[in-house]
C-alpha cells in the first residue's frame, strides 16, 4: 500500500493518487485475456503496468504542472534575432519523452519492432497504451496521435522518396532526433466546411509547392512535420481543387521554414499543449498523392485521428468513474461508507455504463482497424461505421461522465488542485475538433451512403450476439433494438432524412455497445459487465416509463448469471 493510500483511509478527505492504473484495472485485465493474443498480452503487462504506474503518480503530476504553466510562444531572441520558438515546460517536455520515446506511442504503428516484440503490435496495444497515458495527460495525446496519423496517411498516399525522405524522423524513438506531427486544415471560413478552402499552392523551383495562406487552429503548431490542404492555383473550384501537402518546419539548410505563428490560443482545456494560428508566408512543401485528392486523402488521416478521440473519451470516462468509486469506498457520510448507499450505488452504475460501452467500442474499432489494414472482406466497411459512431457518442458522454463524476468527490471536486476540473475542461473538446457532433454523426450517414457500412454493422453484431452465454431473451431484445436502430438509421440516409443523423448514430452505438458487451461477458464470465451491457440497453435505448421504477427483465438473466439487479 502505498503512503498515500493508506493516508486516505485515515483521512476524512481521500486520495487516489499513487495507485497503478493497470493494476487495480480488473476489468481491463479482463478484457485484454479477450482482445490480445495470449503471448503478447503476457509479453506486454510489464510496460501497461509500468505504464500504469506512472499514469497514477508522476506522470498525473507532471500533467498539472503543465496544465499550470501553459506554453508561450517567442517570436524574438534575447539579441534581438526574429526566430519565433514555443516555450514549453520542463513537466510538458518530459510527458512527450514518456510518450514519443519510451512508450513508442506515435511510432508503434509504424515500426517493425517496439518493446522488444517482432513485429508491428496490432491496433490494441497502440490504443490500450494512449487508454493509460490518458487518464493522466489529455493534451498531450493529440500532438502524439497526430504524429501516429500524419505517418500513416505519408506512408499510404506519399510518393516512396518523400516517404524515404521523412519517415525515419517520424518514427524514430531517439528523444532527440524525432519529429512530430500536425495537422493545418482549419481556416477561419474553412471549419466544417473544407470545400471554402482558400490557402494558396503555387509550384515552386525544384518540383516542390509554396504555401501562403492563413490556417486558423493550428495544434502543435511547432511540430517537425504538418499535413496541410491547400488549393493549387488556377485548379477546380470546390472540394476537386484541394490537395494535401506536407509541410516541414525547417528547411534542408536548417532554417525555418517561411511560416509564422501568429498567436497562441488561450484554451479551456488542453491548456499543457500548444494550438495556434499559422501565417504561411510561401513556405516550402511537398505534394502528397494526387492533386485534387486533398480531402479524401486527409480523411484518412483525420478518420484515425477521430478513433484516437474515441479512445481518448473512454479513458477520461475511465478515470472519473475509477475516481469516483475511490472516494465512493473510501469517504463516510452518516456514519456509512458512500458506496454503501443506494442512491450512490445508482448513480456510479449511471457513471460506469457508459464508461464500459466505450471501452469496449474501443476494442472492437481497434480490432475492425486491425482487420481492415489486413484487407479482410467487409472490414473496411465496418471500421468507417465504428469511428464515427465512437467519435460521437464517447466524446458526448464523456462531457457529462466526468462533470457527474466531479460532483461524486463533493465541493473538493471543483477545486483545481483535483483532477476533476482539467478532466471535465478537456472531456468538452473532443467533441468539437476533428468534427464537431453535427458533422461527425453525418459521417455515420455518410459511410452508410458510400461504404455501406450498415449491413456490414448488423452481420458482425448477429455473429456477437451468437455467442452462448447470452441469455436468450436478453439476445432477442439486443437484436430487435439493433433492427430498430438499422431501421431508424436507414431512414436518416434518405433524401431529407439528415434531422436524425445524432438520434441515429446515438442508437446504433448503444445498441452496438451493448451486443459487444454481452459478448465479451459472456466469453469472459462476467457477471458484472453482462448486468452493464442489460443497463445500455434498458437505460439508453428501449422506451422507459419515467413514473415508475426500473428493473432489469428476469428472463434477461442467463442461466448461471444472477438475477439482473435493478438500476
Ligand atoms: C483547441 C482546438 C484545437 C484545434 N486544433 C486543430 C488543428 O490542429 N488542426 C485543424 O485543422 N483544426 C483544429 N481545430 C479546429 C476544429 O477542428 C474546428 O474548430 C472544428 O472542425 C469546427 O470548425 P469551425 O470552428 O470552423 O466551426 P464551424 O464549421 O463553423 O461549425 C459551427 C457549428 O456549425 C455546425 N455545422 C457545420 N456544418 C453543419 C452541417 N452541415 N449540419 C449541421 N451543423 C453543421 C457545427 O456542428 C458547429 O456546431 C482545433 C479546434 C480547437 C478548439
């Protein structure tokens, strides 16, 4: 046990702080035993656990020392030279050390051998990776998730000498060497709207672009690399005319490159990492792909950065609502302990339900992601529905998971020396970059239209839904609630149907969820996540008589699971 454990069952006032993420994470454990092959889930608990560690102390503090001491942008040297540089403090630096460099975070995807294991790791370890780092450090993950993405669309859609030229930077795991990425789209007219993009693309001298223009949210605005969409001058109007460009921050002489940041913005939350606004002043870049192919080939990049912000949600969920059962278990209110009473047991239940939906939405994106990278059939499909369906929903619900989980830890949940406020400040941002909630629901729409994604949905959800262990009737009101979700999203894909694109993607991710959860139960034997699988359903999706109590149908329960609790 650790000082400050013990301190906190001898103090009126708990504490958390000092206990392994990982390993006081059963369910976690669980669940890995379901999504990792053995040899490699043993070979990777040492790392998770270190991981863990660090997520539940020095890496917690290094956070809110740097959500405490902001970056700061100079534009000038001490003897009076123009050279802007991003001040960023010491507690910031070391987290992108823990995340770049030894956790691999940005390059695990992308290099053949990471922690001593031959062969790229899948999807799973990357993102129970940034599940950990999350709980402690939000603002950071973006930067590292954009390094890992701006890669991997290099990789896919560069040329093999721009590829050879960059990638070794990218991916290096020297601290001193390697170079990060971003992400320059946003313009002050050009947000949702891509197609009114108006930086400019001219051809410059040796085969390579020059950028000028004025890009509006810039995060990580000093990265090594940034993905940049620009309208080559003269092209087609409307979406056709943009193309992706890759920007480097200093020049092959080492000089920088002919952009400057004109301000930092002062942000609610994310306040550790630096965003800004970019003047490109004919600065040097380099085509990536096809001119023209701009947006489709940046939505490969941002469709990997949207489930990064899904897992990111569900492990801010995930530390609220381990938070709030700490202080549940551990503070006494009427000579009782919280965690013994009624009307606090529901409301953690309300905190932990959506919490695990996402979890495991995590795991199965990640797993469809692992599948698509390998070609299989109907793979793809299926990926470019769960994104945005995780992109949606555990961005929205971490909004108020972590605000409900403050209130759990009383006044001492709104006082900024807890982790409670950044967690609520930074939950508000996922929904709003990478898409905002209107823009990412229509995404579903859109993969339904184009991908076809729906039937693809339905047949992995039936093949879920086919594991024994479930009860019966508790499958049969999965699959009518999932036919009735089909059915509704269906209707928000015809002409004039787009009103109920959020109700849509709100339906078939609780329904989704909620199979995938009484799967994994059922495989792993557990009670518990079999009952918060029967709550998704009876809570989020099926009709409820708001006078009159709730309980969960007997018969849901399968044989050898107990009667189902009521919420
Ligand atoms: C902290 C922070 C960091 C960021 N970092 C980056 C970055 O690194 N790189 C980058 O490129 N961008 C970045 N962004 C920008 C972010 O991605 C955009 O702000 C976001 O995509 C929305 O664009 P907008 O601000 O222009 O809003 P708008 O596009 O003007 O949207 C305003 C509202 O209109 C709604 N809306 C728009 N179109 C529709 C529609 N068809 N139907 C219904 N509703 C609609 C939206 O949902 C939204 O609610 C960042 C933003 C923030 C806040």
């Amino acid at each position: 046990m650790t000082e400050s454990t013990s301190a906190a069952v001898t103090h009126p006032i708990p504490d958390r702080h000092g206990q392994n993420l990982y390993t006081v994470d059963a369910e976690l454990q669980r669940l890995l035993t379901l999504y990792l092959p053995d040899d490699l889930r043993r070979h990777m608990a040492p790392h998770f656990e270190r991981l863990g560690g660090l997520a539940g102390g020095p890496l917690d503090e290094l956070a809110g020392t740097a959500d405490r001491n902001p970056p700061v942008l100079e534009s000038r040297t001490r003897t009076g030279l123009d050279v802007q540089r991003i001040v960023k403090h010491p507690a910031y630096v070391e987290m992108e050390r823990l995340a770049l460099s030894e956790f691999a975070m940005g390059a695990i995807s992308h290099r053949d051998e990471t922690f001593g294991w031959q062969g790229k790791m899948p999807p799973a370890v990357k993102y129970v990776l940034f599940y950990l780092f999350v709980q402690a450090e939000f603002g950071l993950c973006c930067p590292v998730s954009m390094t890992d993405s701006l890669t991997r669309t290099l990789k896919k859609f560069g040329s093999p000498a721009l590829v050879a030229r960059f990638l070794p930077r990218l991916t290096t795991l020297d601290f001193d060497e390697l170079a990060q990425g971003a992400m320059f789209m946003t313009e002050q007219a050009a947000g949702s709207d891509i197609a009114a993009t108006t930086t400019l693309a001219r051809p410059g001298p040796n085969g390579e672009w020059l950028l000028t223009g004025d890009k509006w949210f810039c995060s990580n605005p000093d990265a090594g690399f940034a993905m940049v969409l620009a309208r080559v001058e003269g092209g087609a109007p409307g979406m056709k005319g943009v193309s992706l460009f890759l920007l480097p921050r200093r020049l092959e002489d080492g000089s920088l490159n002919r952009y400057r940041i004109i301000r930092l913005k002062d942000k609610m939350g994310t306040r550790s990492m630096a965003s800004g606004e970019i003047r490109l002043e004919g600065a040097t870049a380099y085509l990536v792909g096809e001119q023209g192919r701009g947006f489709v080939q940046m939505a490969d990049m941002v469709n990997n950065s949207r489930l990064s912000n899904g897992v990111r949600a569900a492990g801010l969920m995930r530390r609220a609502v381990a938070e709030a059962e700490y202080i549940a278990a551990e503070r006494r209110a009427f000579g009782k302990r919280l965690a013994d009473m009624p009307l606090m047991q529901r409301q953690l239940d309300k905190l932990r339900v959506p919490a695990e939906q996402a979890r495991t939405m995590v795991f199965q994106t990640a797993q469809a992601l692992a599948r698509s990278d390998a070609g299989e059939d109907g793979a793809y499909a299926l990926l470019r529905i769960l994104t945005p369906l995780i992109k949606f929903r555990a961005c929205r619900d971490a909004r108020k998971v972590t605000g409900d989980a403050m209130e759990v830890r009383g006044g001492c949940g709104y006082i900024e020396e807890w982790s409670d406020p950044r967690l609520v400040r930074d939950a508000h941002l996922g929904s709003i970059w990478e898409g905002t909630s209107n823009i990412v629901a229509l995404d579903v729409i859109r993969a339904i239209k184009r991908e076809n994604s729906l039937p693809v949905l339905r047949a992995h959800a039936e093949a879920l839904l086919a594991e024994p262990g479930i009860a019966p009737a508790f499958a049969t009101a999965l699959r009518e609630a999932m036919d009735r979700a089909c059915a509704l999203a269906q209707t928000a894909a015809q002409e004039g149907g787009e009103v109920l694109a959020r109700q849509a993607a709100s339906a078939l991710y609780h329904c989704t969820s909620a199979i995938a959860m009484a799967w994994e139960a059922a495989r792993s034997g557990s009670t518990e996540r079999m009952r918060w699988a029967q709550l998704a359903l009876l809570h989020r999706v099926l009709p409820r008589d708001p006078l009159s109590p709730d309980a969960v149908p007997a018969a849901w329960a399968a044989s050898g699971t107990p009667a189902a609790v009521a919420a």
